[in-house]
C-alpha cells in the first residue's frame, strides 16, 4: 500500500470518525536517581520533554502514615499500574506473594470498559504480565495479552547468566525492539515497556560510570521506541500519551541499595511528551500513583465510581479540581485538608467505615458535606475521631479520589 493511499484512508477514518485515536505506552527504566538522569546526557528523553514536560516525583506513599510503601521494584510497578499504594494493592516486595487484584489495573480498567481495545507488555521480567497485571489468572478476568514479549530471563540457553548482568543487556535490547516494531506496526491501545539493566548496574556499582552508561543505553532504547510514536502520530492522526519513569531512586551513601524511605531512595522522575500538563505537574512534586489517572483522562476512561474513591493518584494532564488530600488531626479536630485549583465548584465528601472494597464487595458511603472547593479544608464531625478506620472518597466535577483515615495502622 501506497503511503498516499493510507493517508487518504487515514483521512477517511478521521473525517468519519471524527476524532484521532487516543493510545499510551508508559516506560520504566528501573532505579534511576532523578539526581542521576539530570546529569547524564539523554537526548531522546530530552526530546519527549521538550515536547511535554519533565519533573521530579515520588514513590513509596506517606512516609510514615498508613500508606507507606517500600521502595522496591515490584511494589513500584504496582502502585504504577494500579494508581494505588501498597496498603491497597497489598505487593510488598519482589516475591509478589498476595496481590490484592480488587484494586484492578490499568490494564484491567481499559479492558473492562472497551473489550476490543489491545493492551501489550514487553518486559525483561517475566512476573509483570503474570503476576502484577495477572494475565490468564482467573481472579484478574484478564485472558493473555495481545502483544506479550518477556521471559527472556528464563530462558538460560539464549541468555548465560553472567555476573556482569550483560544477558539483562541484552534482553533490553531486544525488548526494546521489539516494542519499538509493534507499537509502530500494530500499536496497541495500552503498551507497558519495562526495562532494567540500570537497576543492576546500580545495585552493582553504585553513583558509577557504569551505572550513567546504562541510563545512556536506556535512553536509546526508549528514543528507538519513541520513534515509532512519532511515526504513528504522523501517519495515522494517533494522539499518544508517553510516560516515562522509574520505579525509586537509591542509597545517598552510594547509590548502591533501595528499599527504604530516605529522601533518595523516594525520589522518582517522570517524563513525558503530554501537552496538557496541569499546574499540579507543574508547581507540585507528582507521585507514581498520578500515573493511572492521567492515563484514563488520556484514554477518555470511564470507572466505576467505587474504583475511582479508590485512586490514590490525581491527573498530570487536563482540568483537575484538587490534589493533596491530607486528613490530620489538628488541635483535637479531625481535618481534611487539599489544595484547590478552581475558582468555583464544590466537592461532595462520602464517608464508609467498612473497606469491604477489598474483599471486592461494595461499601455503604454516606455524604457527610458538600464543600465550596476553595475552602481546601473540612472539619470532619467530632464523632469519626474515634474509629479506628473509615475512609472517605471526594467527588468533584473533573475528579473522584479517596483517602482513608487508619491511625493506628503505620
Ligand atoms: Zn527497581
């Protein structure tokens, strides 16, 4: 077929349709300091910001507070995927014992709502398909992946495993062309591309040449991925939202470990080539969790408003109303507190004291308030100050987003 001939397909498409086709593939590079990344040449991820915007963020929850989450791997990928923290989506380490799979996946979302949508995951682990987004597990409901390539790492004939990790390397490689000929070719709706050479370097070498050179090689990868959005972009009128990030930082002492809750080992970046990046991305500090969300306002998603209570996460892109939702005991009043960013408007406050959520049954919220949103600020009725948990979920006009109330659980 004749380039012209798909653009006048193409044209054909968008003049009956009416709107491009909305697709996002989100990019991990794993354990990659913001510190680090900011010093290292990375043309191709310069290009995605340049584009959209870049920003430190964060990982791990609320220090300190109910929601507080490790700094590891796979509990980071989880809290990615399903725009909550590890108190929800109940992954605390890398063994990926008891997901808890009520709390559905980005994945899980997209295909719920639009069945023939495609979702695919190229991966140099193995346990993100099968064990985080559950692929083929009956308590998921998701079938296997339209596009899955991984596993590589177990497959020891093609990939010797050295002490230098170079088989990681490798399988990055591949992976990342692979993900670089589908989504240029088939381009599925939703796409997570994982890769993680540069957290081996990292665990290896610490703040090293070796551990640069390997951001210096993700960054590659990621720019031959890139070049296929920008393919698809110019050929077939696609609208792609392009997250970048990794999944926690390190050590300060030497860049080595991760896993706790030091100010580096906490500290993320994201980058991504959205033009319609909000304040809240760009005067506050992100999370990992406000990755979800930004997604389904790309994807133009709906979700059961019990899911919604459930996000931790707020929106990089487009209209918002509020983020930092913080609920504090302030001189013996129990006090939500968030930042507006309208002018009008109201936010209605649903109160539950079961969390049945969890065990995937419904909760009984009853509406306690209905606020002006610029107050950024509610005094809750005395009575709840003595539960032991209860959890409140806030819909507004452009959001919905809950917080839980849980102090003796730390
Ligand atoms: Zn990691």
């Amino acid at each position: 077929m004749s380039n012209k001939f798909i653009l006048i397909l193409l044209f054909l498409v968008i003049s009956t349709t009416g709107f491009a086709q909305k697709k996002v593939v989100f990019i991990i590079l794993d354990g990659i300091p913001a510190d680090v990344l900011e010093k290292v040449a990375t043309p191709h991820l310069d290009e995605i910001a340049k584009i959209g915007g870049y920003s430190r963020a964060y990982t791990g929850g609320i220090k300190g507070g109910y929601s507080e989450t490790p700094t590891i791997s796979a509990v980071g990928y989880n809290s990615l995927i399903t725009g909550t923290w590890a108190n929800k989506h109940n992954v605390w380490d890398n063994d990926i014992v008891a997901p808890n799979y009520h709390y559905w996946t980005i994945f899980k979302m997209l295909k719920n709502a639009r069945p023939a949508s495609t979702i695919g995951v190229f991966s140099t682990w193995q346990d993100n398909r099968t064990k985080l987004i559950g692929a083929g597990l009956a308590e998921t409901g998701i079938k296997a992946l339209d596009y899955a390539f991984d596993s590589f790492e177990l497959d020891t004939l093609s990939y010797p495993h050295d002490l230098g990790k170079k088989y990681i390397q490798k399988i990055d490689n591949l992976v990342s062309f692979e993900a670089a000929y589908q989504l240029k070719t088939n381009a599925p709706d939703l796409s997570w591309v994982y890769l993680e050479y540069t957290d081996d370097m990292g665990h290896q070498f610490g703040d090293s040449p070796e551990l640069h050179a390997a951001v210096e090689l993700a960054d590659t990868q990621v720019g031959r991925i890139f070049d296929s959005i920008k393919y698809r972009e110019e050929m077939f009128g696609e609208e792609w939202l392009v997250l970048v990030t990794t999944d926690h930082g390190r050590k300060a002492s030497d860049g080595k470990d991760h896993g706790g809750q030091s100010d580096r080992e906490r500290e993320t970046w994201i980058v991504t080539n959205a033009k319609n990046l909000n304040d809240y991305f760009k005067n506050e500090k992100p999370a990992v969790v406000d990755l979800l969300p930004s997604m389904l306002r790309h994807l133009d998603l709906e979700i059961p408003k019990s899911n919604a209570g459930e996000l931790d996460g707020v929106s990089l892109i487009g209209a918002i109303d509020f983020s930092g939702l913080e609920l504090i005991e302030d001189s013996g009043e129990l006090v939500l507190n968030w930042k507006s960013y309208v002018k009008e408007g109201e936010v209605e406050l649903y109160l539950s004291t079961s969390n049945n959520y969890q065990q995937g049954l419904p909760d009984r919220y009853e509406l306690i308030g209905t606020v002006s949103t610029i107050n950024q600020s509610f005094q809750l009725p005395k009575k709840y100050k003595e539960l032991d948990f209860f959890k409140l979920m806030l819909v507004s006009p452009a959001q919905t987003a809950g917080i839980w109330w849980s102090p003796n659980k730390k």
